[in-house]
C-alpha cells in the first residue's frame, strides 16, 4: 500500500495559496482592513487625531468648570486600576499619538467609572522637555519624569529599566491593577465596562502574571505573515492528516476518483479557512478571557499587584547585569517577562475582542537601527472593533 506523497506534499502550500487569494478577493474580508498603503493611513489617522484634538478641546472645558477638580483621573482614594502611558518623543515624524492614546482612556470611558482609574503619563524622555506631546497634557493628567539615566546603551536595554520603573511607581501606590500600555495604542469603546466585567473572574486567582489587552498579527508591505495563534497551522496539519486517512482508505479506487476526493477536500478546506479567518463577526477567536501564551508584545499589558514588586525586580537586575558586564546578552522586555512567567509557573491572559488597538505604521527600529530604513509594518488586532473609530469627549 502506497500512500500518493506527491499529492500530500503539495495539499499544504497549495491550501495556504487558495487561501490567501480569497482573503485578498473578499471586499469583505478582514485583511481588507489592513492591505493600505501609508498615504491612505495617514488619511484615515488624520480623522482619528481630529477628533482627539477637539475632545481634548472639550475635556479641558469640562475640567475648567469644576473647581474641585484640577486633573483627571486623580483622586488619592482610587487604587482599582492605575494605568500608565509610557510616552517617548519620536524622532521623525509629527504623529501625536499620545493624543489619541490619552484621548480614547479618558473619553471612552463613561462618566459613573471615572473615579475607579487612576492615569499616570510616564515622560521616560532623558531630556524632558523635548517629549512636547506628552506635555500638552500637563494641566490634564499627572504625569511623571522617570527615566533610567542610563547613556550609550541598547534601546531594548533603556526601555526596560524605564519600565520596571514604571512597575516600581505603581507598586509604590498599592495599586489592585496597573495597567502599562505603549503611547500609540488606542482603546476601544466603553473599554473599562467590559474589563471590569471580565476581571471578576479572576481577581482571587494569584496564578496569573499578566492580562494582555492587545493580541495582533504582524502585517508586512500590505500582507498577513503571522497569525495570531499556531490555531491555523494545527487545523491545517490535522486536514493533512485526515486526508492522508481518506487516500489510505480509498486506495482501492481508481486513481481518478482519489484525484477528485482531494480536490474536493481541498477546496472546502480552503473555503472553511476563508470563512473562519473573515467571519463578519469581530469574534472570531473567542469572546472574553482566557488562558493564552502569546509570548510576546506589551502594547497594553494589565498587572495584579502581588507580582508586580518580584517582576520589577527581575527586570531590572537582569538588566543591570548586562550593563555591569556580567552577561553577555539581554533579551527585550517582553521576552524577560515571559521567561518570568515560566519560571515562576504563572499564566498569561488575554481578552477578546482586543480592547486595545496599535496605532503605529513605522517600526521603531527605523529610529534605532539604518538598516530598517524601509521596515514597515502594522502590528494590528483583527478583533479590535473600532479600529479609526473618531473619539467623542461627551461627560456632562
């Protein structure tokens, strides 16, 4: 008994092929959302940061007519949430993204929760003045000079003693959650509502380390190239697997009837994969939370308290002996954080759909490194649902 190698070493390529050409075909298809060029982002962003610009507006006139309140988001008695936007100025380009990070926490959130957050704006700029959009907000937020003095080192080296600093602040309010999150990253509508929801089931577990708000795919020069979990490839093992099965089985027919068979499980695997990967629904991987270990990435990143002091520490020593040459290597903090995890044999959560959206077009390590001169690349959530969505400031 033979089994047709042939015919199974081509199924695989030839599914993904069938199955990027109707993503790229359906109108209708969630890529469509991401097979852009700069010019029609830029466009699109305009809109978005419009509309912060006169919800900011807005804000600062609610703020002037009430005299007991001088800032937002700042009462002393808050110690649900804190939630940190760690801001840098970028070099190169005029995009205020801290805006409309700033803009989608406050205005998104509704008026009755508004007193359970607390909202810091980390200035982790050496030079602090120079981080200009952040300081647009100075009469609206708090916001805080942290940075770790540290010169001619690795950016990846910089961005992780400024973030365990930034732990180590909220640690120091006693804090329930802090939440850390990237400057250009943009929330979704009523995003504490749902959040709040979702962490009563697990606000009396300590067995998890982190609550990721962003999950996304990586898309390169118009095109997907990584998903958002091994789910696709797996289903696409266990249909090789299934037809090497069915030409087993049906090796007795003629082979006419087995090239049939194939086509036909190919097709409805393709169009089940089309289908599954660009459902209308902006759920298609789940709803809710759930154990997920992404293992990567910290565009909006939620912390119960009692890791937050151990995992600040364990950044910034490991950190530390790389400056003081007592290692020959350090990972990014991402990557640090979830050696951590597994060390210390802690989950990782995520919510669906995303509650959190990344904004940025450019890679950072264009600014950092010349030879990602032409590295573009949008980091997005498929499951985010207000993606460019206009901010609308309307607290009464």
């Amino acid at each position: 008994m033979i089994l047709n190698l042939k015919k199974l070493l081509l199924y695989i390529p030839v599914t993904w092929l069938i199955l990027i050409l109707l993503s790229h075909l359906n109108p209708w298809s969630k890529f469509s959302l991401y097979r852009i060029s700069y010019k029609s982002y830029k466009k699109d962003y305009a809109k978005l940061a419009q509309s912060a610009t006169i919800s900011k507006k807005h804000l600062e006139k609610w703020l002037s007519n009430r005299s007991n309140e001088n800032l937002v988001f700042n009462l002393n008695t808050t110690n649900y949430l804190c939630v940190g936007v760690i801001s840098k100025n970028r070099i190169g380009t005029e995009v205020n993204y801290v805006k409309e990070a700033l803009m989608s926490i406050i205005a998104r959130v509704s008026f009755s929760k508004k007193d359970k957050i607390r909202l810091v704006g980390f200035n982790v700029e050496p030079n602090s003045s120079d981080n200009k959009h952040l300081l647009e907000f100075n009469n609206l937020i708090r916001i805080e000079n942290i940075t770790s003095g540290l010169k001619n080192q690795q950016s990846k080296v910089i961005e992780t003693l400024d973030y365990s600093y930034c732990m180590k602040y909220f640690t120091n309010l006693k804090c329930k959650y802090s939440l850390l999150v990237e400057d250009d990253a943009l929330f979704a509508e009523n995003w504490f509502d749902i959040l709040d929801k979702e962490m009563v089931k697990i606000q009396n577990s300590n067995k998890w380390l982190m609550l990721k708000l962003f999950t996304g795919i990586i898309f390169f020069n118009d095109d997907w190239a990584q998903l958002e979990y091994p789910m696709i490839i797996l289903k696409v093992i266990l249909y090789a697997i299934v037809l090497a099965a069915l030409e087993i089985y049906f090796l007795k027919l003629m082979c006419k009837h087995i090239s049939i068979l194939f086509i036909c499980i190919l097709l409805l695997n393709s169009g089940y994969q089309a289908y599954f990967l660009n459902s209308s629904s902006t759920v298609p991987f789940g709803k809710g939370i759930r154990v997920q270990r992404t293992g990567f990435g910290s565009v909006a990143v939620l912390y119960p308290n009692q890791h937050l002091s151990a995992l600040s520490e364990y950044l910034e020593s490991s950190v530390l002996k790389f400056v003081n040459k007592k290692s020959n290597y350090v990972e990014p903090k991402d990557i640090l954080m979830e050696r951590y995890r597994r060390e210390n044999k802690l989950d990782e959560i995520i919510i669906e759909p995303s509650l959190v959206q990344h904004t940025g077009f450019y890679s950072s390590l264009e600014q950092k490194n010349p030879t990602y001169s032409n590295f573009h690349k949008m980091f997005k959530s498929l499951t985010f649902a207000d993606d460019l969505k206009t901010i609308k400031f309307n607290w009464k």
